[in-house]
C-alpha cells in the first residue's frame, strides 16, 4: 500500500474508531500500558511528548505522574481521536496536557524539546515506523528518555484472525507491517539506529478479558484501526465476519470470559 493511502486508511479509520475504542481496549490494554509507564522512568516535573495518543488512555497518568510541574503533550493522527482527549481533559480538569493533530513521522515541534517521549501502540500503523523514531530521538532532549510499546509477534496475538477476515473483503492490505515491529530486535534495532543508548527490550504476555461476544466484537471491527474498512461491508457480510472472528477466538472463551492471549514488546533508551 502507498504511503499516503495507508497514512488515509489509518486517520479516518481511527476517527471511526474513536467512540468505540475505549470501550474495546481501556481495561485489556492497561496492565501493558503501565509497564509501559514503568519503563518510561517519569519524574514529577517532566516535559513528556506522548506520540499517538488516541483518547489519552496513558497521556492521563502520565499527567498525573509529572503533577502540576510537569506537561504532556499528545499528538495523534486522527482529528476525533485528538478532540476526544481534549474533552476529557475538560471534563476532568487536567491542565498540565495540551493535545495536537500531528504525523508521527513528521513532528512539528522544536529540537530536543521533552524530558520523555512515549509512544503506546501506535506504531505498527505508520507506513515508516523507523522515520517516526528518528523523529522521536529528535524531540527527545539530551538527559532524555523514550519508550514505546508495541504488539509482539502475531502467532501470539490470538486476536491476529481479524486482519485475515477484513482483508478479503478489501482490496488492500490495511496494515501491511502490523506484526513486523514486535518480531525479533526489529524495535531494539530501530532505537539503536536512531541513536538511543543504553537500549532494552523487554517481551511479555497477558490476556485481554472480554465477557461477551458482543464486546469482543466491538474491540476488534469498531474499536480499531479496521474500522474504516469494516464500516463498508454490507449488513450480511458484517455478520459472517462477526462469525468468523468469533470462530478463531473460541479457543480462549473459558464457559465465562475470553481469555485472548496477546503478546507486547517495550523497547527504551537513552539519548546522552
Ligand atoms: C491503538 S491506538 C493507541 C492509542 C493510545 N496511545 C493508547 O495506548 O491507548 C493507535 C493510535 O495511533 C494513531 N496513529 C496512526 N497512525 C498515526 C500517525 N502516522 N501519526 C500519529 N498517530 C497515528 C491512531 O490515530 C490511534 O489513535
């Protein structure tokens, strides 16, 4: 896929996504997520970037962790994503965070500007992930630190049918490089040609609850970067997609939850 096709599918994908996500996700993803957090190394007063945002899942307690001295910024491909964290962030009266429309692979901020650059699972997306690291060492001050999360190999992912199922049903591949950046050192490799030090790879397992078909089914056609795609299947195919989906997860439904293993990669370093 081009490019600026992929770039498309994924923006206006995710502004589909956007009030869904967090039902599919929120709880599944943050044990991941605050290790994440955990490796990031956050002090209070910290200047952090928080790359790919979405909703603000981490911005927020990232938010909390840097207090009232500290500031994050989010930034995120997709316009609805972007306007739904700064409505929380109203809601809740959280004023160290300021959000912005941006391109990872492209970031419109000054040289060596955050104490902490994050990124939690946005990468797979970017048709160029290694551009968006080299950008991310950019923005990283000297002192600094960087971190990311990412899914890992997609063997382990037991959600992993779901790209199979639309992709039949689409002419073209919607995330062509999902699973290549949790395989092997592919991410530990990126940061160290990026020029991050003192590199680590951390790789490790959970399951992801979900009590019912239904929310299965949200995370995985709505509440993700599939959406757009799905969004354009006629009523009877939504449904035997549906099904399919659901015939591969079958293997994780224990008579009460699903139980889908998922498999994630946290890679960080150092810019000194
Ligand atoms: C799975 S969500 C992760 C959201 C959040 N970081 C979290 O951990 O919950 C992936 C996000 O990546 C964003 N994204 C995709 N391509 C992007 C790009 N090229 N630049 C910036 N963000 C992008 C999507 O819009 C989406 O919000």
């Amino acid at each position: 896929m081009k490019p600026e096709l992929q770039r498309r599918v994924q923006r206006y994908g995710w502004d589909y996504s956007s009030p869904y996500y967090e039902k599919g996700w929120d709880k599944q993803l943050w044990p991941a997520q605050r290790r994440l957090l955990k490796q990031a190394e956050l002090t209070p007063g910290d200047s952090v970037l928080d790359i790919s945002c979405g909703t603000g899942l981490v911005t927020f307690p990232i938010a909390k962790q840097v207090g009232e001295e500290g500031r994050v910024t989010g930034i995120d491909l997709s316009e609805k994503m972007i306007e739904k964290a700064a409505e929380k962030a109203d809601e809740m009266n959280i004023t160290n965070v300021s959000f912005e429309q941006m391109d990872a692979e492209e970031l419109a901020l000054d040289d060596a500007r955050f104490d902490v650059t994050i990124n939690s699972l946005g990468m797979m997306y970017y048709p160029n992930p290694e551009k968006a690291i080299t950008e991310m060492y950019r923005v990283t001050g000297v002192g600094g630190r960087a971190a990311a999360l990412v899914w890992g190999r997609r063997s382990k992912c037991g959600w992993a049918e779901i790209f199979p199922i639309v992709d039949k049903r689409v002419n073209t591949d919607v995330c062509p490089l999902f699973f290549s950046l949790g395989t092997g050192d592919t991410l530990q490799d990126h940061f160290i040609k990026a020029g991050f030090n003192q590199v680590e790879l951390q790789r490790f397992s959970m399951t992801l609850p979900y009590s019912t078909n239904e929310e299965a089914i949200i995370s995985a056609f709505l509440g993700g970067a599939v959406a757009m795609a799905y969004r354009k299947f006629e009523e009877d195919e939504k449904k035997k997609a549906h099904q399919e989906y659901l015939e591969s997860i079958q293997p994780y439904w224990d008579g009460k939850v699903y139980e889908i293993p998922g498999e994630f990669v946290i890679v960080s370093g150092n810019r000194i």
